[in-house]
C-alpha cells in the first residue's frame, strides 16, 4: 500500500526539503503552495512521483477542498506536515487586525484545519502521524508578534491533539527549528558557510536537518513519541 504525505506550504525552504526526505523515504509527497504552475514543478522535482494542489492556507474553504482531494484521489493519509507560516515583522503596536487576523488564519488555523480533516482520515484506516513545523524558542521575541503568538499556539495545539489523538493511534508531535535556511534576513548566506556566532554551534541549520528530525519522529522508530516538540536549533534557544 503506497504511503501518502501531505506537506502544507512545500515550495521552499524547510517544506521544500521535508518533501524530498518523504518522497525519499518512498512516501507519495503531495506538495501545496498558492502558486500551481510552482507547486507542479517542485512535485516534477521529487526523487518519487507526487502530486500537487494550489490551495492558499489562509482560506478555511479552501483547505477543505484540498482534503475533498485528498479523500477522492487516494481514499487515505498516512503523514500531515503542517509547515506554512506567514511572518510580518512588527510590534504589538504595528500590527493591526487584519495582518493579525492573516497571520493567526496561516499559522494557527490551517494546523487546526488540517489536523482535523487529516485525522478524521486516519482513524478510519488505524492511524497516522502529525508533525507541526514551529520555533525552538521559548521565550517572547522583538517585532515578531503575531508570529510568534501563533507558534506558542501551534505548541499547545501539539500537545492537546496528541492526547486527544493518541487513543486512535494518531501520533502529533511538533518540531522546533532553530534558524534554518534561507529565514527571513538570512537569504544573503545562501551558498555560503552559515556562519553565526549567536548560535553555540557556530553556524544556522540546513533544512535538511529539521527535514530528517521529521522523517524520524513520524518513523516507527519514534513510536513512543507523541506530544514532543523537539528542537533542532544547535543549542541556541537554551543558550539565550
Ligand atoms: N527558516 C527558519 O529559520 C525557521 C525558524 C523557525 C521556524 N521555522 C518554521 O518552519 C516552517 C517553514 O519555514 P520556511 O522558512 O521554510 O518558510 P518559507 O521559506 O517562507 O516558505 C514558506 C512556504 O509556505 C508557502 N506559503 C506561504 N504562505 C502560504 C499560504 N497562505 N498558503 C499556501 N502556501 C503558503 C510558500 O509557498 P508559496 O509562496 O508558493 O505559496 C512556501 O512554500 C514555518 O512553519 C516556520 O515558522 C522556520
């Protein structure tokens, strides 16, 4: 039986990456992102053939479609990877309702969207595993308000749908990237050695690093892990 992964917001970055693992690991990769023509390239892409739906996640309507999908073409959902987020970097000052309301619909929403509809698919086949894409912080942060309002959402909704879930063999757990990438502010180090000395091993991530942290944490090897959020950050939020 051909296992299906739905990563959310997989063009770039961090979900581009996790997609590849997962299409790696012989799962078929469904790749999402409001933009289709790019979305069917990057699934074109996959070392495993996949599929691909333009769906913007800010729009409850729409991910509903996106599982009427999900449902018609394959009748089954083994890995849900909530990854989309929106940052607008502001204070509490700056943001007004509407980017507050644009982000909490991206950030926290769609994961509650989509962990719903994806585990109403699961149980009916015995099971699955979540993974939500969040920070390794723990603490509050400058002029990342409404951002990281929904992250500290995303960890509570973690640990409530993993108790809620476990009982029908749906593991939730989250993953807490550090900075990873090509984050905002961090695109000038693309090719070059990540080099930072904020972090205590010296250097940002590659997504490859919280892409295998997710490909392990929904493997059976992780069958005991349920309700974690794992950080993958080199130390850096423990050592602020
Ligand atoms: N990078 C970091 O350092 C870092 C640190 C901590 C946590 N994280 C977390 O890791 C995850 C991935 O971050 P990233 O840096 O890889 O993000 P990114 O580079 O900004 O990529 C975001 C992806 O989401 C898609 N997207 C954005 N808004 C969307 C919407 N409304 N509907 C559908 N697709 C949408 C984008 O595709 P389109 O534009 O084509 O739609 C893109 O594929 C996020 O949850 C983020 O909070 C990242």
């Amino acid at each position: 039986m051909e296992r299906i992964a739905l990563v959310t917001g997989s063009t770039n970055n961090i979900g581009k990456t996790i997609a590849d693992v997962l299409s790696r690991e012989d799962y078929h990769v469904i790749i999402t992102s409001r933009n289709e023509a790019e979305a069917k390239t990057v699934s074109e892409g996959l070392p495993k053939k996949g599929s691909y739906f333009r769906v913007d996640f800010s729009q409850a309507g729409e991910i509903e479609k996106l599982f009427e999908f999900i449902k018609e073409t394959f009748g089954r959902l083994d890995v849900l990877v909530n990854n989309v987020a929106y940052t607008k970097n502001e204070s509490i000052l700056d943001c007004d309702l509407s980017n507050w309301e644009y982000t909490l619909n991206t950030n926290l929403r769609s994961y509650y969207l989509c962990t719903k509809l994806a585990a109403e698919i699961m149980k009916e086949k015995g099971g699955g595993s979540i993974v939500n894409i969040t920070v390794s912080s723990t603490r509050g942060a400058k002029d990342k308000f409404s951002y990281m309002v929904t992250k500290g959402g995303v960890n509570y909704l973690t640990m409530c749908a993993a108790i809620d879930l476990a009982p029908f063999n749906i593991r939730v757990n989250a993953v807490g990237s550090g900075l990873v990438g090509t984050p905002v502010g961090y695109r000038e180090y693309v090719g070059r050695p990540y080099k930072n000395e904020r972090i205590p091993v010296g250097h940002i991530g590659n997504p490859e690093d919280v892409a295998e942290a997710v490909a392990f944490i929904i493997s059976d090897k992780a069958k005991y892990i349920v309700g974690a959020i794992l950080s993958v950050d080199g130390v850096l939020n423990i050592s602020l």
